[in-house]
C-alpha cells in the first residue's frame, strides 16, 4: 500500500491551515503581553467650573494654575478614574513645599518625573498655585 497519494492532501491541509492559526496568536503578542488588549474608555464628568472657578491669584499662582491645568489636573484632578491623589492646600501643608516638589522632580512607580520638561521656577510656580487651592471632591465612582 502506497501512502504518498493520502499524506498530499493533508499536508496541503497543513501549509493553509496553519497560517490562519499561527499568525493571528502571533500578532495579538504586542509588548511582551500574552494578547492583544484594547483600553476601555469610561466618561467621567469632571467638574470644570470649580476647577477654574476664579481664585485671588498673583502672577506665579496664575503660571502655576496654568501648568497644573496642563500637566498635573489629567491625574490629580479629582475624579475616580485618575490614579493620583488630589492635590492643594492640604498636600502641601502635610508633605512640605520639599516633598512635593521632590516628588514632581523625581515621579514614582505611578507618576512620571518632570525634572527634565519643568524648569525649578515652574515647579515653583505649580506648588504656588497648591497652597491657596482647595480640589473638588472627587465623585463617587459609579456602580458597575
């Protein structure tokens, strides 16, 4: 008995099959990670108004409300979904103007370092702006 006529169809099986399999594993393997993952966006509502609500500010505050609007607010801004804690008057009389400003120079595990995009007077100017501020509360975040 000849079994060559019997193996060529299975192995030409094989040659189409198994790209349709292996590609679309291999492709879902990005960054190290096991599959391919996709964000999930949620809307928050964040209250605007009492973040931008007028404040008696001289110039360095007004600098500092600026750079923090920029690049602190997206996580210290007082909703649920941001990882960082919200900051203002309390932070800073609990942690020091030494602290923070440690802290905005060098990051954390969570937080990105601003040493190298934040000249010292701007980090000046953020923590000038924290010492009258006072965050909104954060919402409770809504049930699943």
């Amino acid at each position: 008995m000849n079994m060559r006529p019997a193996l060529v169809p299975l192995l030409l099986l094989l040659v189409i099959v198994a790209p349709l399999v292996t590609v679309p594993a291999l492709q879902g393997q990005t960054n190290g990670e096991a599959h391919a993952t996709v964000p999930q966006v949620t809307r928050t509502d964040y209250d605007m108004a009492a973040f931008m609500a007028p404040l008696p500010l001289g110039e360095a505050e007004s600098k500092g409300r600026q750079l923090f609007a920029q690049r602190c607010a997206n996580c210290h801004g007082g909703t649920t979904q941001r990882p960082g804690p919200p900051l203002g008057r309390a932070s800073i009389e609990k942690l020091g103007d030494v602290a923070i400003r440690d802290k905005i120079n060098k990051g954390s595990a969570m937080m990105p370092g601003f040493a190298s995009s934040l000249q010292p007077a701007q980090i000046d100017e953020i923590i000038a702006f924290l010492k009258p501020f006072e965050p909104p509360r954060r919402q409770a975040s809504p049930p699943d």
